[in-house]
C-alpha cells in the first residue's frame, strides 16, 4: 500500500516529452511534447532548479492558469511536485530561437515583426489596464511564437499588481532588463502602472532588430531600428518613467498611416479576427482585395492563420465564389497531404454549388486541383456535378467544362469517359450555336483521344474529326484538320486512304485560306505515310502498332510531320453571342484569331452542307437539321443529285470521262459513301461549257490550258499531242517513258478487262502488255454517254426550278 502511495507521478503525466528547445534567461527548460491520447502537438517547460527556482515556477503556473486573451501564452496542463514543475501550453517555440531560423525575405520579415510587436504591446495593455498587472519581465526571452506567427506574451513568473516595488529576480542576467529607476527610487514617485513594462517593451523591440541585450547602454543604439518606430522606442526608454506612453496609446500611434503597425499583414489579420463582426459588403470587399495582398504576407502565416479563417468565412458566411481566388493563392503553398486534409473537402463540394461564379473560377482551376484527386473522388463525387456544365446555358460555363476534360481524362472512369463525356461532346460539336465551343471540343478531344478505350476510339474519332471539317466556321474545320494530324497513329492505313484522305482532299479548295493551309501541310504528312508503306509494306504493322494499344507512346521518327498539330491553346472565345472572328493557322498549327470580324452566317466558307465532305457514315436526323439552313444555297447545289444507285461493277471506257465521272469513279473506291453521292455537283460544272457558269452568269474566256476532259485517257491510238504525258500512258507513246508494257510490269498487274485507275485486279503482265488492247468499246461507251446525258438532264431540270440565279452564299428567305 506504501508503494503505491511513494509512486512517482511523472510516470503518469499524459505528454511525452521530445526533444529540447534552445531558451536562455528563463527557469525552464524547454522540450517539444505530444499529447499520449490524440498526439496533439504541446510545448513543455520543465523546472528543476533550486527551491527558490521551484517557487518562481510555481507561481508562473499559478498565474498563468487565470490569463486567457489572445496574446498571452495559453495553459494547457501542468504538473508539480516538491522536486519539479512541468507546465503544457500550446506548441511555440522562444522569440530569439524564432528569429535566428527564420528564413524570411527582408520585407516579409518587417511585416511579421511589426504583427508580432503589435500583438504584444496588446497583451501588454491587457495586463496593465485590463488586469491591473504588471509583467515585470518584459523581454526577448519572455515572448514565443505560434505556428501561425502569433506572438505570445509569457514569462509571467514575476507577474505583480503591486508597482511600488521591483521583484527580486533569481537569474542575475535579467537584471539587465530593469529600469533605471529601480537603481534611483526617487524617480518612484512619478512611475505608473505600465511604465515598467514599456521598459521592457523597448528593450523587446531593440533585441528584436539587433540580438540579445547585454548592457543597458546599447539601447542608445538606433541604427538598426525602422525609422517609423525610433520616435515610438526612445519615448518607451526614456529615464522618467512618468513619460512613458501607455501600451493603449503606442497601438493608437503605431496604427496610423505609414507608421510601423500600417501594413497588409496587420491590416489583413485585424480584419480577420473581427469579422463575424462585418456586414456583407465589407467580407465581399475584403476578400476581393485579399488575393493580392498576399504577395506581402509571409506564407506561414497565409496557410497556418489566414487558411482556416478563409475556409471558415466560406463555409458560415454568405461571401460567394469570392474567396476562392486567396484560397487557391494558398492552397499552391500547401503539401499534397495538407492539401487534401484542408482544401481539397472545401472544393469537392463547391462543385455542387449553382452559384455560376463558384463553377466558372473551379472550373479554371481544375489543372491544379484534379493533381490532389483521387479517382474514386473524381469519378464519384466531382464529374457527377461537373456534368451538367455541358448543358449549361452560359457559353462560358460550356467552353471551360470542355476544357475540364483534358485534366480530368486520365483519371475518369470508363464509363465516364468512354460513354458520358463522349455522349457531351458529339452534342456539343454538332449543335452547339457558339462556333468557338465547337472548335474546343475537337481540340479537347483530340488531347484525350490517347485515353479513350481503343474500340471507343477507333469508332469515334474518324466520325468526329470529319464532322469538324464540314463546320460552318472555319477554325473548327482546321481544328478537326489537326486533330487528325495528331491523332494519326491510331487510324489503320486502309481507313487513312479509304476515308481520311478524301475527306482532306475535299477541303484543299476551301474558301479560307487558313483551311488550306492546314489541311495541305497535313495531307503531305499522310502521302508520306503511305508512300513508305507502298515501298516497304513491312512498315505497316509498325505505323498500325498503336491503333489499339491503350495509350499514347512517344512519336517516332516517321510521325514527326504531326508533332505539335494541336498545340496546349485552345481557340478563344467571348462569352456571349458574339460575332466569332476568322482564324488563321501560323506554321506551328496553331488556330489563332485574326481581325477580321465579320459573322459566321455571312462568311462563304461557312456556307458549305455538311454532305460535301466525305465521311465513313451517312448524317443522322441531327446532322441534317443542323446544317438545313445551307440547302438552299447555291454551295448546296453541288448535293443535288445525290446518287443513290448501288455500284456497278467497273467496266472499260473508251470516251474520255469527264470530270464528275472521275471523281465519280473515285468515290466508288470508298464504296459509295460520300465521294459517289455527290456525282450530280460535279457534273453541273460541266456545263460551264456551254456557256453556264455556277452562278448563272457569263461564261469565262477560254483557258490556255486544256481541260481535263480533253485528254485523251483511255484512246487506244495517238492523240492530237502526242507529247503528251497521260497521252504516252494510255497510247503506248514510247519515245520518252519507256514502254507501257514495261512501266505496268514494274507497277502493278492489270486485266485487259479493266480500264481506268481504280481497278488493278493483280493480273499477270502477259496479260496486260499493252493498255491499249481491246476494250468492249462501242457498249461502254455508250453506257457512259447515257449516264453523261441523264445526269445533266436533271440538273437543268433542277435549275429551271429555281427563281432565277443566286449569288454564292445567298439563302432563300
């Protein structure tokens, strides 16, 4: 039972004790400590010096146990017993040790001194006019600092209400700190409660800017001190205490502008610690203006005292997207884990707001945010929200929610990349009203095509990129150009001839010459690629290696032409119903506006049907009455006569086919679904020789050179000119070229059934020695004549049908 009573109680005190801190002049010794129960952080100070040493602890514990305020140091726990004293109080660490470490720039420096000074000059006139006190042990080593940067007042060992007499100090170094008028008492007779005390304050401010104090002497020393503060500190050193200015006033004289407590730190921090106080207004107002004040506030500060304010004034006042600005200002000074403990809850469920303010500025953040997400949070409780963007009717909400996705990508789901997000954005690049969203969303999508699931992906981005180029406007139909550029090594070879490079072909006669620019450049770099297959066809398997692997690898050699097709800037566009402008393409591929202003109804370019371009699948309901307002345009009448006749095997031709029966026969390469439809457009620009031009008006001077029609592309015989190229292919011209019989051995093998530049059936070259053999001539011809003549028959049926001609680019009403 004795035993139990002689227990040490050491071994029961809840705190571990850590590692020692450097504090000199104190009867403590200073450890850091944590909490055994929650592993709170605490400061220990343990005293175990002499019995005199012991009383002057115990005392301080006892004294500080009844002092609550801001500025003085707060109590935790403590412990005594007849051989030492361990009082808890919050985590600090001592003033002198603070300033020697800290690593801060000159100016930040200044201002977290002039907030520490402030905060004890307050704690002091607290004391003295509060409390009736008087500290009595005012210095360097009386005063710690929070992590926050709060200064706090302690040493308190000597705290007395009795002004008459000066304590009896047990460590002679804090000597040094009395006032001269404890050495002549007949200066006693004019002293006040706080004259001490703001001895002591001017000897906290001169060891705050040059050390510590040795000799009272060396406070005649200014030359270190801020000129705004000298008046103040030789008032507070003065030799008669009846002149020493209250702490009360020193605040009042020390606030006015541009004097030593006149900063955006202070001004910042009174603010804050008063504002459940202010109006509405005033928040709005404050926070505002806060973002840049932060540059002159040191980042301890910003994310220790004004972080946990902000996310409080957000969550309990009603001050708006306002604050997210200084919040995400902070939030960069932040490590990843105190990130996502302090900001990352705040913002997840921002995402939820209807406040389109709050949406917008998260929206413009997501590149820094979706780094601190992880993707349960991303796919569950972030993209949910950030959906309904797309279908926002603000066009700016639209556009940066399309751009969301680039950052969001790599950490989306399948379904919500593959299935959601794609769903949005076929709705957004065919109906969208605003021509710069339409353009954004084929950017972002060529940027995420390296994500998509490799199926999802080979279904989706052929479709896409073609709808893009038979946009009205025209950056959207050089951003559809570069995505296919950059997303060139997920397309088969057979897709790239079959349908991608009709679809660029199309578009070298684009009105715009920016179009042209870009669709030239990136139809070289697809020739290229197909070239080298033609000459080393084992190359295709390695061009083709990366149609369905699940990611993007780096660019080889070979794909260099389309590095850098689409560039990390999207097109700029207003937020309203404005007028889009024209863009040009620099050589980079960039899409950057230009000043031309005119509107997207009234450019000629944005005047073609969608039907003009040549794509893998027919234009759903959607397509067609998204684009209606362009049939009735003379651009439209090239779609007239769509042919919707299944193809015909290919037979020989003996006449020259005219331009719409070549490029006809093109078109039937790709199985008749795009090229051959627009047979009937072709041929009505054959009747510019007979003196019917597109428009209806007069028939151009005859050309110096010869029509396509005039060669002579299948004659068995010579020609007028025998010179002629294409002539010594189709006429057995061997003067210049070598025989026929031998360039078609070296080429290919053909039939003596097959006539024209599409068919090359892989016969022998005994059986295609001479490309003018015998041909079924009098019967295909014939054919030819009469598909020829119907075809034109019905286009001028067509435009009897129409009130007059019509300029290009012109509507019915």
């Amino acid at each position: 039972m004795w035993s139990l009573f002689s227990r040490d109680p050491t071994s029961s005190f809840g705190y571990e004790i850590g590692e020692a801190v450097e504090h000199t002049r104190a009867v403590w010794k200073m450890h850091r400590g944590k909490k055994k129960q929650n592993g709170d952080e605490v400061s220990v100070f343990i005293c175990e010096g002499t019995s005199a040493q012991l009383d002057i602890a115990k005392a301080a514990v006892k004294r500080l146990k009844t002092l609550r305020h801001p500025c003085i140091l707060t109590y935790v726990d403590s412990l005594e017993n007849e051989k030492l004293v361990y009082l808890v109080t919050e985590p600090v660490t001592p003033l002198l040790t603070w300033l020697k470490d800290s690593a801060l720039s000159p100016s930040h420096r200044t201002s977290a001194v002039s907030w520490g000074l402030l905060q004890v000059t307050k704690g002091l006139s607290f004391l003295n006019n509060d409390g009736k006190l008087i500290h009595y042990n005012v210095c360097g080593s009386s005063v710690f600092v929070t992590p926050g940067g709060e200064w706090k007042l302690g040493g308190v060992e000597y705290a007395s209400s009795d002004s008459s007499m000066f304590p009896v100090k047990v460590l002679p170094e804090l000597e040094i700190y009395n006032p001269p008028e404890k050495m002549n008492p007949s200066k006693m007779r004019t002293t006040t409660m706080w004259a001490a005390d703001m001895w002591g304050l001017g000897c906290l401010i001169w060891e705050v800017f040059n050390g510590l104090l040795d000799e009272s002497f060396s406070l005649k020393s200014t030359q270190k001190l801020p000129k705004s503060l000298i008046e103040t500190y030789t008032k507070l050193v003065g030799a008669n205490p009846g002149t020493r200015p209250n702490p009360r006033d020193v605040v009042e004289d020390l606030r006015k502008p541009g004097q030593f407590f006149r900063n955006d730190l202070i001004e910042t921090l009174l603010f804050l610690e008063e504002i459940h106080l202010k109006d509405a207004n005033e928040k709005h107002k404050f926070f505002a203006n806060l973002t840049p004040k932060l540059e002159n506030i040191p980042n301890y500060i910003a994310t220790n005292k004004i972080l946990p304010t902000v996310i409080s004034a957000h969550e309990f006042s009603n001050v708006g997207s306002v604050v997210l600005s200084p919040l995400f200002k902070i939030g960069k000074l932040l490590g990843e884990a105190e990130y996502q403990r302090q900001i990352l809850p705040t913002v997840v469920k921002l995402f939820s707001s209807s406040d389109r303010a709050t949406r917008l500025k998260l929206l413009q953040q997501m590149e820094s945010l979706v780094e601190y997400m992880d993707p349960k949070t991303v796919n569950d409780q972030v993209f949910p929200q950030l959906a309904t963007g797309f279908s926002d009717s603000n066009p700016t909400i639209r556009e940066q929610t399309v751009k969301s996705i680039m950052f969001l990508a790599p950490k989306l789901n399948y379904n919500n990349l593959n299935i959601e997000v794609l769903k949005h954005f076929a709705r957004l690049q065919l109906k969208d009203e605003q021509g710069g969203i339409r353009t954004n969303t084929t950017v972002c999508l060529g940027k995420v095509a390296q994500y998509l699931h490799p199926d999802i992906r080979q279904k989706c981005l052929t479709s896409a990129f073609t709808r893009a180029m038979r946009d009205p406007f025209p950056p959207a139909r050089i951003a559809g150009i570069m995505a296919i550029a950059a997303t060139q090594q997920y397309y088969p070879l057979q897709e790239v001839v079959s349908k991608i490079l009709p679809s660029l072909c199309h578009l070298t006669l684009d009105p715009e010459k920016s179009v042209r620019d870009a669709v030239f450049r990136v139809l070289k770099g697809f020739l290229s690629k197909v070239e080298k297959v033609s000459e080393d066809p084992s190359l295709k398997e390695v061009m083709e290696a990366e149609v369905k692997s699940a990611s993007s690898s780096s660019q080889t050699t070979w794909t260099g032409w389309a590095v850098g097709a689409i560039t990390s800037k999207f097109y700029k566009t207003s937020s309203g119903a404005q007028p889009q402008k024209q863009a040009s393409t620099s050589s980079s591929g960039t899409v950057t506006p230009s000043t031309k202003t005119s509107s997207v109804a009234s450019t000629p370019s944005q005047g073609r049907a969608s039907s003009n371009t040549p794509n893998s699948a027919a234009p759903n309901e959607d397509d067609k009455s998204d684009y209606e307002d362009w049939e009735n345009s003379e651009w439209q009448s090239m779609d007239d006569g769509i042919n919707t006749k299944p193809r015909q095997s290919p037979v020989a031709v003996q006449k020259s086919p005219t331009v719409s029966e070549a490029l006809a026969d093109v078109g039937d390469m790709d199985g008749g679904d795009g090229w051959g439809d627009d047979t009937e457009e072709w041929g009505s620009l054959e009747d510019t020789q007979h003196g019917d031009s597109l428009g209806g008006g007069e028939l151009e001077p005859e050309s110096k050179f010869k029509s396509t029609a005039s060669y002579n592309w299948d004659s068995t015989g010579p020609t007028e000119d025998s010179d002629d190229f294409f002539s010594s292919l189709v006429g057995g011209n061997e003067g210049k070229f070598g025989s026929v019989s031998q360039r078609s051995t070296a080429i290919s093998s053909q039939s003596t059934t097959s006539t024209g530049w599409d068919d090359w059936d892989g016969k022998s070259p005994t059986e295609s020695s001479s490309i003018g053999g015998n041909y079924k001539g009098d019967d295909q011809r014939r054919l030819r004549e009469e598909k020829r003549l119907q075809r034109q028959k019905e286009i001028e049926a067509k435009r009897a049908a129409r009130a007059g001609p019509m300029k290009l680019g012109a509507k019915k009403i």
